[in-house]
C-alpha cells in the first residue's frame, strides 16, 4: 500500500493558509473538521466556518512548518506539527510557537482530509 501523502498536504495547507485560499482550505478540511486550541484564556473549539472567519481577519507576517512526525493507521494518519507565526488578528500582536497535532482521515469520496487540528502554543526561546 502507498504511502498516504500527509507531509505534502500538510504543505499545500500551509500554503493555502498564507494565501487565504478558501477554496484550496475547502478542499483540505474534511466537512467535520474542528480546530481545538489551548490557550492562556482557556480553550476553543470551532469548525470550518469559524475557523476561516479568524483566518480572514489574520495579517500574517511569517508562518512556517515543520512536519516532525507521521504515524498511518489504516485509513487514519496522525502529523505532529512544530511551528510558528507572527500574526495581527483584530489588531493585536501574536507571535508564537506552537505544536500541532493534526488527524488526517482518508474520507470516502474525499480522499485525505483533515478532520481535527489540536493547537498549543509554547514560549520562544
């Protein structure tokens, strides 16, 4: 069995999110995906639309990836995710890293596609 190309989605992801391609995000995100972060004012969680509507109210000044791991399991890819931004939403300032862990689902019909993001950020160094 080939090989499900998670760390080349997880680039075209990246890419889609720099140029603000929803249609490209659409096709990344499978119809129940959710975005779970843990941040110093608590928790969120929000899907697809949610999600976009932060994306479009983001500046983003650098983001980049690194893909550190991709574990297959059947029809289910699991990528952990080092990063970091420097980003203004709403006009505050966020730089950041973060660890992502992304759950990729190979969907019928759909092919691979993203179903959950689990975000937390950590301090620079």
């Amino acid at each position: 069995m080939d090989e499900p190309p998670i760390r080349r989605l997880e680039d075209e992801w990246h890419d889609a999110i720099l140029a603000h391609d929803e249609a490209a995000l659409r096709a990344i995100l499978h119809p129940d995906f959710r975005l779970v972060g843990i941040r110093s004012t608590g928790t969120v969680a929000v899907g697809i639309d949610q999600w976009l509507k932060l994306l479009s109210r983001m500046e983003i000044e650098q983001f980049s990836i690194d893909v550190t791991d991709v574990q297959h399991h059947g029809p289910t890819a699991i990528a952990t995710v080092q990063g970091d931004w420097r980003i203004t939403l709403d006009g505050r300032a966020i730089d950041e890293n973060f660890l992502l862990t992304d759950v990729w689902v190979d969907a019928p019909g759909l092919g691979w596609r993203v179903a959950r993001r689990h975000s937390s950020p950590y301090p620079k160094s």
